[in-house]
C-alpha cells in the first residue's frame, strides 16, 4: 500500500463539522481515556466474543489498547483541523495491517461506531453532546474507518483473500530454542495440495489459539525464515508477568505446548515496514531486545539475494545470554560482502560495545534507510539520536510490536 495514495485519497471535513471539531477537541481529547474505557467495557459487554476471540486480552487488561485507539482518534481530528500538521498517512497504514492481519471486515467498524459514540455521550454528556457535535464527530469517525476499510480492501486483495479470510490451517513441522528463551517455530500449511504464502522482509504474522477457558487469543509475530520457500518461520518471546503487567498467554501456551506435529492457526502475512528489495541504498538495522527479529527475516533475504547490499546492523541488549537470535545474526551477517555489525551490552562484554547503543560513534550513510525496533524508551531515544545526526525522518521506519506512540514518526506497526 503506496502511503502516497493514502494521503492523496484521504477526503477533507467539511468547514461546518471542522469548526465543531476545532471547538470541542479540547474537551473531547481531556476526557479520551475515559472515553475508550467505557467504549471497551460497554463493546466487549455487549459483544463478549470480540474479547474472547479477537481482541489481545494482555492489552486491555493493562491499557496500552485504549491508548493506542484515544492517540489515534486524536491524531486523525487534529490533523483534520490543522491539515498544515504532518499527514498521519502511517499510522493509518499501521492501523490497516494490523486490521486486516487480524482479519478486520466492514461491519465490525459499525460494531465500534455504535459503542463508541454512546461512550461519548456518557462521558461527556447529552447536553454537551448535541446533535451538531455528535455530527461533526460523526464524519470525523467515519472518514477514518473509510480511509482504513479502503486501505484494508487493498490490502486483502493484493493477498489475494477474501474480506477477512486470512487465517489458515498450519502444522509444525520444526521448533528451534534459541539459548536466549526465544523459540522459532516453522509451519507448513495442513491444507491438502496448498503452500503458504511468500512474504516481504519485515513483515509478520497473526497466529490463533485456543487457550484452555475456550478463548480465541490472536498475537502477531516477525518472520525470521527466507521468504518463498513454502513455510513460515516466526520468532516467539515468552512474555513473563512484571511491573502490574500479566504473562503473556499465547507466548506461554505456544513455549509450553506446541511441538513438531501440531496444528494452529496462522494468518496471510502483512506490514507495512519492510525493505526496499529493489532498492541500492545502504541499509541501518537497529534493534534492541526482541526487536531483533525483523533484523534477522531482513538478513535472511539479503543473504540469499543481495549479499552485496551495504548493511549495517546495530544491536543493543543486556548481556550476550539474553541477545535473541544472537548466533544467527552473526552467522547471517558474516555472509554479507558489506555488512558490519555494532553491539551494545549493559554488561561489560569482550568484543561488544559497553552501555546504551550511541548512534554518534558510527559512521551512518548518509542515504541509508534506516530500520528501528525496540521497547518503547529505545525507539524513542533512537528516534532522537538519528534527528540529532541530521537523519531525515522520511528515513526511518519504526516498527513498535505494542500498541502505543501511534503519533511517532516513521512507520510504527503493532
């Protein structure tokens, strides 16, 4: 999906419902957390199933969720009203691949519509919410939900799938414990006479299970494996209880259970942050943590395609036990012509960088994409090292797997 094309098609709000938009947006973005917390309890209410079997139950139990949809709709009706503010054409796009890998239809943005503006009216009130503001807040939702049901129906269509039919039937037939904790697990399709898809460098997939309460949990993962061979390969870090936050329940159910024979769900691939495969422009890797595994499914199509490619891959991590994928970094990158690598480690490490990856050490291309993933507090001080170097940000792509800075520049999916 060319994000020219969103910012081209994306429709103007009208001059009655900007002014309204424009008056009540203060009041409406001070009270946008109560706003969609009421619209997930009365939604998942009133529609028990969207919880069970669509939506990520960690999520919404610690409210990066209904963040991420309050930074969103603020995001959209700001720009709205201030068309002069940068366009928000990757978050949409952010939002669109991750809708349609969780295979997103029409008729559930009715489904969010109807709740969503009778949380409005509760928060806010019926005699602030008049029928000329619920008007103008009306086409403010709907020229997003268009927008994005445009950009999903292109997307479901380039994946050659009907609306929403994205999952298939997989069966494992390799699983490889790395000796960080992570697991990559490798899938064919279990559908007679039937390949699984081929996939851009970067991209990832949704991956269904029933958890044993009969849920239907849904969790997205990168691909690490060589694109076009027929199987999927997918990087899994358990995610343990910490900080108020609870364990992650597919990544524990998927560690503990699933071996070489089972079967599961799993999604057509979609992401939008992925390399130009045509492109000659050198190529900046930077990663921390588990954001390593987009790095790796990159590496793995540079080396089998174009070894030549300049590269260079940055990494920063605790300690050389808890690098994931740390063997096969090295063993990818060591196949590349033009390729140098760059750790950092908290703990003193021969060989390695010591403290927090300092950007102003290297010497980064001038005309590199530059690729970033990582916890939050990473991406943001990456995001400000590589402004402070004078990188242009139509340079950088982000890839965020928590829902979160839906604002940042660069592209943040997940």
């Amino acid at each position: 999906m060319n994000l020219d094309s969103v910012v081209r098609a994306e429709p103007e709000l009208e001059p009655r419902h900007a002014d309204v938009v424009r008056a009540t947006l203060p009041l409406v973005a001070a009270n946008i957390d109560r706003i969609t917390a009421v619209f997930y309890r009365t939604m998942f209410d009133a529609h028990p199933q969207l919880l069970r079997d669509t939506f990520n139950r960690g999520n919404q139990a610690q409210g990066s969720q209904q963040r991420a949809l309050a930074a969103s709709i603020a995001t959209f009706a700001t720009y709205l009203v201030d068309p002069t503010l940068p366009h928000p054409a990757t978050m949409l796009s952010r939002i669109a691949h991750k809708h349609a890998s969780l295979g997103v239809t029409p008729q559930q943005y009715r489904i969010v519509h109807d709740n969503l503006f009778a949380a409005i009216v509760e928060v806010l009130g019926a005699d602030v919410v008049d029928e000329t503001v619920a008007a103008a807040w009306d086409r403010v939702y709907w020229l997003m939900a268009d927008t994005l049901m445009d950009q999903e129906k292109g997307l479901y269509a380039e994946a050659g799938v009907d609306s929403g039919d994205v999952f298939r039937q997989a069966r494992v037939v390799a699983r490889d414990d790395d000796p960080s904790g992570v697991v990559i697990f490798t899938v064919e399709s279990a559908e007679p006479d039937a390949e699984l898809p081929g996939f851009a460098p970067g991209q990832y997939v949704s991956v269904g299970v029933r958890l044993p309460d009969g849920a239907r949990q849904l969790r997205q993962y990168s691909l690490v494996g060589r694109p076009g061979e027929g199987a999927l390969s997918f990087a899994v870090k358990r995610v343990d209880a910490a900080g108020g936050c609870p364990a992650g329940e597919v990544s524990s159910w998927l560690h503990e259970h699933l071996r070489p024979g089972d079967r599961l769900q799993v999604a057509v691939p979609f992401g939008d942050v992925v390399i130009d495969t045509a492109g000659l422009t050198p190529l900046v890797l930077i990663s921390a943590g588990i954001g390593v595994t987009p790095t790796i499914g990159v590496l793995e199509y540079l080396a089998a395609h174009t070894p030549g490619r300049r590269t260079l891959v940055v990494h920063a991590d605790r300690a050389p036990r808890t690098h994931p994928l740390r063997d096969r970094l090295l063993r990818l990158t060591a196949r590349l012509e033009q390729a140098d690598v760059e750790i950092w480690y908290e703990e003193q490490t021969p060989g390695a960088r010591h403290g927090r990856a300092d950007l102003a050490a290297l010497d980064l291309p001038a005309d590199a994409d530059v690729y970033v993933c990582g916890p939050s507090g990473f991406l943001r001080d990456i995001r400000g090292q590589l402004r402070a170097l004078g990188i242009p940000d139509a340079r950088v792509h982000v890839e965020q797997f928590m829902p979160g800075d839906a604002c940042a520049p660069g592209r943040v999916a997940r």
